[in-house]
C-alpha cells in the first residue's frame, strides 16, 4: 500500500530498456547532434525547419491543410488543420529560436597593437569569461546596397581559419583576479581577433585595411556593408557526444534548440487527429521576447487570423486561442553534481528522468510568473501516464537563487491553457550545453503524445 501512495520519477533508462528503444534513442541522438551543429543563429534554425517541411509537403498555400509560415527568417509558425472546429481550440506547442552569443557592433573593425579586432555587444544571459580564448566562428547574413543577400560562415569547415576573443596572462592578471567575476570581464573587451598582416599601403592601419581587401575579395563588400549586416560570433566547431558511454550530448544552443528540434520532430510525425496542431517558433526569446519576431509581437495573431479566414471564415480567434492547450517548450535546469547547494533538492528534476514540467517561473516571489492551472497540470499528468513516458515536476533552483521566465506568460494573456514542458540541460547558456540522449527521446515521445491527445 506504501508504494501504490508514493511518487517517484521513472528513469528514462530503465523505461527504455529494449533494444528498438535504445535504437530509437541513438538515431534520434545523431540526427539531434546533426542539426545542432547546422543550425547556430536563428536564421539556420528557421531555415532548417522550412526546408524539412517544404519536404513533408508543407507550404504557405493557405489553401491547404499543412501550412507553414515564416517571418523574416527569425520566426515560423507550422499548422495541421485537425477535424474538430477550430473554435474547440489548438494543441499548440512553442520554442524559442536564439540562443546568448556575441553580436558584431555597428562600427566593429578596428586596429590596436598590430592585430585587427572586431567589437561585439553580447545577447542574451551568458558568463562572459566563457568565452575567452576559444575558437569562434563567424555565422550570418550581409544585403549588401545592390540588394545582394549574401550568407556568411566562416570558422566551421577544417579549412577555415577561426577567431578568439583574447584573454590576459595569469602572470599579468592580479588585479584582475581581485575583482568579482562582473567586473573581472569587461564586455567592451569582447573583441574577436580577425587579421594581423599588414596592407601594402602607406596608409595607417595597415592591418585594418587588409581585412576589408580579404572581405571584399570574398564576399564583394565594403566597410559599410557591414551597417546592414546580422553577424553572430559563436562557438565553432561540432556539437558531440559526451562521456565514455557516449549518453550525453553536448553542443552549443541546446536552450532552446533542443526543444525546437524535439517539437518539430514530434509534430512531423504526429498524424492529423481531432484537433489543429499548431508548432510555433519565436526569436528574442533571451532578451525579453521584444521586437517583430519575438512572442510579444503580433506574429501568431495575425497568422493565426489568416489561417482562420482560409479554413473557417467567421471563426473568432479569441474563441479559438481559449480553448487552446499549449505547451511553453523550453529546457529546465537539472540538479548540477557539483553545485547542487543552489538547488532545493525536494523539488529538483534529475538528468535522464524525462522532461520536466515547471508549474510556475519568474523570481523572487513568483515575479514575471506564468502558473499553470491545476486543472491542467492533472489533465497532463494522465496524458503521459496513460502513454507510459517519464516526466517530472519540478522549480528552478532555490528560492532566493535566482529564477527564470519563458514565453509562456506572453501566451497565456489569451487565456489558453498552457504549462512550460521540457527537458533539462546542464551548463545552461554555456558554449557547450549538456542534455541526456535518454531525455531526448523521452521528450520527443511526450510532445507527439500531447499533439496526438
């Protein structure tokens, strides 16, 4: 009787013991590994999902039952029409795009001490000293004045050359190892190291003016192109597995890749079913969910509205969004081995014991909450039971640590039901994140069973 009353988590590798299952995982696992180490800026990210679904037989041929929509390549919305009306609501998942890197400034290029650097403003809640003196690589997109749209990445193939942001000697850096870490990093010493050789020219700067001649001898462009330019400065390299076992995944932008990645595949496969299933993917999600492309926008109204007129003119979207059942897809913190003193470990998630459903976020006090009804959270909980997936409930990290916010509390202002769900990632807003290949699996299987409810 002691143990019918009780809840404990169900590890997701004692769940997934056969071996289609652990095959599943490992397939899974490489395609995941695959796309992270494709797909760096949010423009890689959406252009990745409209190539898959134009694949699948997605378009923006609103004429259609599967519709795909993009918006200025930083954001997308992906629908299913379902049987059911529209006005009985949506099964709606949403993941957010960008991830912390370094942006290039409007003015970058510059020339100190015979190296030329490039200035940058860094995105989003990162740990600047993480990103000192490690190889970098160069992803974005430049229109040029004679409406050229010209792709760059550079650092990522082996025959690339990379950039660093430079660090100082330890021999030289005692005053600095006094400061705190905030002031110890600088963000104005953020600059990435781009050339060193000298111009044939009598002009000053010579290593400057070498730089533009290699970016125009590339690229065709000149020094204010770089005005109408979106450059991101991040990680290079492979997103890997981790550990002897190879059961870890690690990569940079797995928050929130990880659960854009396992949306899409958990909505591509889904079959249509009694409800429109709806994948959203937002932009500025780490800065505040601002601007065009970002969930505080008008993005999903005015598609949603379009979609409506096509398939069911008449239809009120206010009746539509709620009744609407969503899911915030975002990655969780799970309790760190070597710093689990900032966590309250009554109500920590553990890697590898599934997704992870966050009933409320903000800080300090519930601040910049959205809390999910727990009529809801029950609704769910039976959901998953009913399909035998391991999931967990938990907060992020102790009280008076810290906290967190989503895109959740943006969406449920329209009254829909809706509950942050995802897996959990160690080294969180790092250069290289860390998730388990088990909760991967776990998650994809749990976000096609909400789709499929």
């Amino acid at each position: 009787m002691d143990e019918v009353l009780k809840h404990k988590a169900a590890s997701c590798w004692e769940r997934y013991t056969a071996s289609d299952d652990r095959a599943a995982m490992d397939l899974l696992a490489n395609e995941f590994l695959d796309f992270l180490t494709r797909c760096k800026t949010e423009r890689e990210t959406i252009a990745w999902v409209a190539e898959q679904a134009a694949a699948c037989g997605f378009s923006d041929d609103l004429r259609q039952d599967l519709v795909i929509l993009p918006f200025r390549s930083k954001a997308a919305i992906l629908a299913r029409r379902g049987t059911k009306p529209l006005a009985e609501g949506l099964r709606l998942i949403t993941a957010h795009a960008d991830t912390p890197h370094l942006d290039l400034k409007q003015h970058p290029l510059h020339e100190e001490c015979q190296v030329a650097l490039m200035k940058t403003h860094y995105y989003g809640g990162l740990k600047k000293y993480q990103w000192l003196a490690r190889p970098l690589a160069l992803h974005g997109t430049i229109v040029a004045m004679d409406g050229r749209v010209i792709p760059v990445c550079i650092g990522e193939d082996e025959a690339d050359p990379v950039f660093t942001v430079l660090d100082l000697l330890p021999h030289l850096a005692r005053k600095q190892r006094e400061e705190t870490v905030e002031k110890a990093f600088v963000a104005e010493k953020l600059n990435i190291a781009i050339g060193h050789e000298p111009a044939e020219t009598d002009e000053d700067a010579k290593v400057r003016q070498r730089v533009l001649e290699l970016l125009y001898g590339r690229y065709a462009i000149r020094e204010e192109d770089l005005y109408s330019a979106e450059l991101q400065i991040v990680p290079s390299g492979k997103a890997r597995f981790v550990g002897l076992d190879r059961a870890l995944l690690g990569g940079y932008g797995q928050d929130d890749r990880l659960c854009v990645f396992a949306a899409f595949k958990a909505f591509m496969d889904a079959p249509s079913g009694d409800h429109t299933q709806i994948l959203l993917l937002w932009d500025k999600e780490e800065i505040g969910s601002d601007g065009a492309t970002g969930a505080k926008s008008r993005f999903m109204e005015y598609a949603l509205e379009d979609i409506l007129d096509a398939w069911e003119p008449g239809t009120r979207l206010r009746h539509v969004l709620g009744r609407t059942k969503a899911v915030s897809a975002d990655v969780h913190c799970p309790m760190d081995p070597d710093y689990q003193d900032v966590h309250d470990k009554y109500n920590a998630s553990l890697l590898g014991y599934g997704p992870v459903f966050s009933k409320f976020t903000g800080h300090g006090g519930k601040y910049g909450a959205s809390e999910a009804d727990c009529e809801y959270v029950a609704w769910f909980r039976k959901l998953l039971s009913a399909e035998n997936i391991p999931w967990q409930m938990a907060e992020m990290g102790k009280v008076d640590e810290g906290g967190g916010g989503t895109v959740a509390k943006e969406l449920a202002v329209y009254g829909m039901e809706i509950i942050d769900f995802g897996p959990g990632v160690l080294s969180m807003h790092s250069p290289f994140e860390i998730s388990s290949k088990a909760d991967l699996l776990a998650t994809v299987h749990a976000y096609n069973a909400f789709y499929c409810s």
